[in-house]
C-alpha cells in the first residue's frame, strides 16, 4: 500500500492540473486487486475503533436508514464493473470493492432531483422531505469538491458581483435566466452564462476563470438542477457567497449551512441583491465573519483519511441494513 501511496503523491506533484491527477489516480485504482481496497478499508476502521462525535454525526447525516430494509433488485460487484466509467463510477467504484463480492446494492447517479423509492447511493438529495432513501456518496467529486488558497482579502477586492454558469433551460423554472434579465448591464454585475449555440446571445459572456472570480467580493451561486457546482470553492475563499434558499444538498452537507452564518441568503425573485450588498458594503466585519465560519466549516472536508472512513462507514451500514426481498 505504501507503494501506491507513493505513486499517488508523485502524480499530485507532477501534474498540478486536479483533473489530470485524478484521471491518472482513478484509472490506476481500476486495475489494482479488490484485496488493495479491503486491506485498505480494514486498516481505517481499525484505526477508528471509536467514532468522534462529528465523524458519527457526519456518517448518521449521510446515511439516515435506521432499521432494516427489503432490497429489491439491485446490482452486485461483479455487475457494477461493466459500469460506464464516468466520474460517479470512478468516485464509487474504490469503495464498494471492499465489500463482500456479492453484496446488492442500488445506485442512482446524476444530478438527483428526488428522492428513490429504494435506498440507492446518490450524490445529490433534497434537503427537505423524507429524504432517508437518498444515501449520500462524495460522488463527481472532481466537480464539486474544488477548494481554493485565497490570498486576497475581502477589502481589497472588487466591491461587485460575478457569476458565471450554465443555464439550464430543460427544467421547469430555470432561475439563473431570470437573474440575468434583471441585473445584466447594472453597474456592479459582472454576470452570464457560458452555453454555446444561439442561446440567449445578450447574456452570454467570456469564462471567468476561479482565480478570476476571486477578485471580486461577491460571488453568486445559483442552484441549477441540483446543487451549485461553485458553493463549495466560494465558501473556502475570503468571498461572500450570496445564494437563495439551499433546496439540494450533498456530501458538503448543505443543509447544515445557515443563512448571515455561513452564507448571504438572497430572495427567490432576486429583489434585494442591491440591498444585500449595500448592506455589507457598509459592514464588512459582518461579511468576514460569515467569510470566517464559511471558512472553517469547510476546513472538515480537508482530511483525506476521515473522507474515506466515512466513506468506507456509509456503504458498510447500507449493506448491513440491506436485506434480500
């Protein structure tokens, strides 16, 4: 094991691209035995006979079944493996090889709107609602679980909004468009969206790149079809997050996140994003210490080790409850 550590660390120095060490990481894990992953798996729960009170909190938050259930179906290991090979696999696929070869299980991968009729791995889930059957993953985590190292203070950024994003016009109420109708032009509004093809051409903009988006000190992230890929970089940089009321959420736990706490909750029709700036612009003790608790609530998604023990504790608990029906 400590070989493959050592391999791992090399790529990380060498590639500073995340997307390319991850893809050279993920495609070496697929050859490795299924004993590698068991070894590994072992030796942190050895290691952690006993449970920290947050560690238990966080595995009770991703896994809310609590009584034994009637698996319908499902898939086994052996059949898992002819999976598509997209990020979600690669994400999952380290994980359940440490279980028994013939265990079931259910996935649902995606953006996750709702909540399986069964107990299947997920990335995303409502937050609200009887949401137990949703049994969060750090799933697509190359996307979604990006941090920064924010060297620029709250003052001394650009007193402005940015955001930049898709638009998802095949839902139902696609928010993001009516933001852009409202506010794109207005002085203080660096905003718009990055589709190609002839959609919307007045509002669409140039990328911004992250460290781009961090010259300015409010950064907008607006839920699409499920949660907002940019969240959690925002909340690990000297940003303030302005958002709407949180309604997905996913192994960053959003729906522990409270608004004027650790983000600025903004209206669903958008009508007092111009107060709320003016609001901090006049306070900017408030906006850093939201910045501050943004900032150290991100800080316990920072050790690899308690990832994957978490990791390695969610499935175990969904495959001791699982019963065949």
């Amino acid at each position: 094991m400590s070989l493959i550590k050592q391999l791992f660390r090399a790529i990380d120095r060498r590639h500073k691209n995340d997307r390319v060490s991850y893809y050279a990481k993920a495609y070496i894990q697929l050859v490795l035995p299924d004993r590698f992953f068991r070894h590994k798996a072992e030796h942190l729960l050895a290691r952690y006979p006993t449970l920290s009170t947050e560690v238990g909190k966080r595995l009770d938050y991703y896994c809310k079944l609590v009584a034994p259930f009637k698996l319908s179906g499902g898939t086994t290991l052996a059949d898992f493996r002819s999976h598509p090979k997209s990020t979600y696999f690669l994400d999952f696929y380290p994980y359940i090889r440490a279980f028994p070869f013939d265990a079931r299980f259910r996935t649902l991968f995606g953006d996750v709107m709702i909540i399986p009729e069964q107990p299947s791995f997920v990335k995303s889930r409502p937050i609200h609602g009887d949401n137990q059957n949703s049994v969060v993953m750090k799933l697509d985590a190359i996307r979604h679980f990006t941090f920064v190292n924010d060297t620029l203070k709250f003052r001394q950024k650009q007193p402005s909004v940015v955001w930049r994003g898709r638009l998802h016009l095949d839902i139902a109420k696609e928010r993001r468009l009516d933001f852009l109708r409202e506010f794109t032009g207005k002085p203080g509004f660096d905003i718009g969206h990055i589709n190609r093809g002839d959609v919307f051409p007045e509002f669409r903009r140039e990328r911004l790149s992250i460290p781009d988006q961090l010259n300015f000190k409010y950064i907008l992230s607006l839920e699409g079809v499920d949660v907002a890929t940019n969240l959690k970089w925002i909340m690990s940089s000297n940003s303030l997050c302005f958002s709407q009321k949180l309604k997905f959420e996913t192994w960053y736990m959003e729906g522990r996140l409270q608004p004027g706490v650790h983000y600025v909750e903004i209206a669903d029709d958008f009508s007092d994003v111009e107060e709320k700036i003016d609001y901090y612009e006049h306070h900017p003790d408030e906006a850093e210490q939201i910045i501050a608790n943004a900032n150290a609530y991100t800080r316990q998604f920072f050790n690899p080790e308690i990832e994957d023990l978490l990791s390695y504790l969610v499935i175990q608990r969904y495959l001791e409850l699982s019963q065949p029906a």
